[in-house]
C-alpha cells in the first residue's frame, strides 16, 4: 500500500501541469485577441512602409483626381 501515496502525487503533479500549461495557452490567447483589436494599430494593407497612411490609392492617383 506504499505505492497509493506516490501515484496520487504523481497524478496531482501531473494535473497542476496541465492546468499551468492550459492557463499560459488561455493568456497567450488573451495577447494575441487584444493585439489584433488594438485601436491604434494601422492596419496592414493601408500602411506605407514607414506604418503611416499618407491617404493615396494604392493606384498612385491622387484622391481628387
């Protein structure tokens, strides 16, 4: 009866990994929604390399053409 007492140690030990391991996942998550509604974030395709809008169609006319 020596052995219950490891197991069960061995099955907590596993347990509070798990749940560690689910809660970085559940905060890594968290990041990366809060990151992608970042209101002052530009976003991607109306960003000119330096990540400003400078207001021009992609097309290069101007917009009171």
């Amino acid at each position: 009866m020596a052995t219950r007492g490891k197991t069960t140690f061995q099955k907590r030990q596993k347990e509070m990994v798990r749940k560690d391991r689910q809660q970085r996942k559940a905060e890594r998550k968290e990041q990366r929604k809060l990151d992608r509604t970042d209101p002052d974030r530009v976003p991607q395709d109306d960003a000119t390399p330096d990540g400003t809008f400078d207001g021009t169609p992609f097309d290069g006319t101007p917009n009171d053409a």
